[in-house]
C-alpha cells in the first residue's frame, strides 16, 4: 500500500491567518489526492478532490495543489468555522495521519 | 440528494464477525465505487477498501486481506462489508463512502468488540 505522510500533525493559527497542510506520498500517484474535513462526531466532508479541483459549494478560501508526490493545502484565511481535522487522502486508498487545526 | 444509510451499532465478542450494510438512494448504485473507512475513537481515519458494485470488483488495503470481503445486492442498491476475526482494536466507526474522492458518506456504524 501507499503511504501517505501529512504535516504538521497540529496546528495553531489566529483569523484571518493562512493555512499550509503539506501531504506526501511515497510513490507517485499522480493528482489522485483528495483532502477532507472532520469535525467531531461527523463523517468526514470532501473538500478538493483531483489535488486541486474544489468540491461544489466548499468556500474559495480553500485551495489545492500539487502531482506526483508532494501536496498542499491551503486555507487563505482562517475562519472560526474551520477548526476541524484536515486529512489528505490517496484516491481510493490510505489517509494522512491527519491535522487538527485550532484557533490561537 | 444523494444518501447512504448504514445499518445500526453492533457489538460483538473477539472472534466473531460483523457485517455492515449501506443502502444507497437517489443515485443509481451501479454508477459509483463504494468505499469502506473505519476511525476508533481519537484516531485518524483508515482505508479498508472499495468495491465495484457493477462489476463486483474489490480492492482490499493489505492490512484487511483475508478477513475483509465486500460485496453487494444491486437490487437492493445495497453494499455490504464484512470483517472476521474481530479483537478490541477492530472497535471503530465504520463509514461507507460514494466514490473515489468521497462525495458522500454514510452516518457511521459503531462496532464494539468486548468479551
């Protein structure tokens, strides 16, 4: 199986501030990246798939980017309503380990 | 909007097996890979596999083979997934998801695995 190693594990960031998640593969998987969101006690919510392409009515702020084996997730302005785990996932196979993003 | 509901929380004792179902509406079943996610509590979540409905073709995530099978009943517009062989740390959230990229998930079954 792919392994798929996202960092930080963690973060801290005040409103308004930008958002950098990082996710990379082990082998090349092309742009079959998806990223989600996880709030507690909710299934996870598809926020790009295709590592770049925003999923229908996710808000512009969140953007995607990246092939082959690195990526990125950006959030261009942190809101209060996106405290919530991000996690990267390879299409149709294994998750990032996950990044729990808190407000400061 | 499309939906899949899942059937409801299980507990079970180590060794025994579970199968969960998710039934899917206002799409048609055999247009979209099924996808099979599990999460114990304050865990990441984890890629079991994904199933074909039209084909009934499977792909397992090398931790699962041999003790995971997917399967389906299209006239039911229902997947299936079933895991054998249970311990504690099979206790989890199981989700199921529509597609590659998860468009849409199901609510979740909790399966609990205690003597």
């Amino acid at each position: 199986d792919i392994q798929m190693t996202q960092s930080p594990s963690s973060l801290s960031a005040s409103v308004g501030d930008r958002v950098t998640i990082t996710c990379q593969a082990n082998q090349d998987i092309g742009n079959y990246l998806n990223w989600y969101q996880q709030k507690p006690g909710k299934a996870p919510k598809l926020l790009i798939y295709d590592a770049s392409t925003l999923e229908t009515g996710v808000p512009s702020r969140f953007s995607g980017s990246g092939s082959g084996t690195h990526f990125a997730f950006i959030i261009s302005s942190l809101q209060p309503e996106d405290i919530a785990t991000y996690y990267c996932q390879q299409y149709e196979g294994t998750f990032g380990g996950g990044t729990k993003v808190e407000i400061k | 909007q499309v939906q899949l509901v899942q059937s409801g929380a299980e507990v079970k004792k180590p060794g025994a097996s579970v199968k969960v179902s998710c039934k899917a509406s206002r799409y048609i079943f055999t247009t979209s890979d099924i996808n099979w996610v599990r999460q114990a509590t304050g865990q990441g979540l984890e890629w079991m596999g994904w199933m074909n409905p039209y084909s009934g073709n499977t792909g397992y995530a090398q931790k699962f083979q041999g003790r995971l099978t997917m399967t389906r009943d299209t006239s039911l517009s229902t997947a299936y997934m079933e895991l054998t062989g249970l311990t504690s740390e099979d206790t989890a959230v199981y989700y199921c998801a529509r597609g590659g990229p998860g468009d849409y998930w199901g609510q979740g079954t909790l399966v609990t695995v205690s003597s």
